[in-house]
C-alpha cells in the first residue's frame, strides 16, 4: 500500500474538507498537522466529500479523507496512506440513553469491529 510522508503531504496545496460548520473534521486534521509540526497551506476549502475530491482530480491539491472513501473507486483520483500513526481520527456513536434494541447493539458490536480494523 502506497503512503507519504506528513512531511510531505503538507507541502502541498491543500483543500480542506468540510468547511463548515466549525469545530469538525477539518480542525481535527489541522491539528494532526499542527501537532506534527506542520501548517498545510489550504488553497480551497469545500463543504461536501464529493466536492473536495473532485477539487483534487481536477489538480488544485490534495485532501484528506477518511480511509473508508477508498471504497469510493475513481480512476482520476490515488488514495494513499498517511505514513504517521498519530493521523488517526476517533470513532464516536452516539444513542439514546437507555436504548436496549438488538439493532443498536448490533450497529455498536459491528462499529467496534470496524474501528480495529
């Protein structure tokens, strides 16, 4: 599997994916740059995946997304790894308080398998 380097990746001009609204995904990849020691220099900022990802196949930049969009295949767009294993986003359900249903613990048993990969 291909991967670059955060050094690297934040060379490049970037399209922050969302825009808004704030705090979200966005800051959260701004700080995994900022704690790296690094500022990516964001040339466009959009507000849906589809839109960033095109922004990127038509050569403005690069983005990042979260590695499930890989599944999304396009010929004019590379998907490769973050080469740090701090880049790396939490995974957050939220549920009503007191929910017993056999559907929810199943949407929960299913997301802590995917969260391990």
């Amino acid at each position: 599997c291909a991967s670059v380097a955060v050094e690297r990746l934040a060379q490049e001009p970037f399209v922050l994916y969302p825009a808004r609204p704030r705090p979200n995904f966005a800051d959260h990849v701004l700080g995994l740059f900022r704690a790296a020691g690094h500022a990516p220099q964001v040339v466009q900022e959009a507000n849906e995946l589809q839109t960033a990802i095109g922004l990127v196949a038509a050569g403005l930049g690069v983005t990042v997304v979260p590695a499930s969009v890989q599944r999304l295949q396009r010929r004019d767009v590379a998907h490769v790894r973050i080469d740090a294993e701090a880049f790396v986003s939490p995974v957050i359900a939220s549920y009503r308080k007191d929910d017993a249903s056999p559907f929810l613990a199943q949407a929960l048993a299913l997301a802590a398998q995917l969260a391990k990969g």
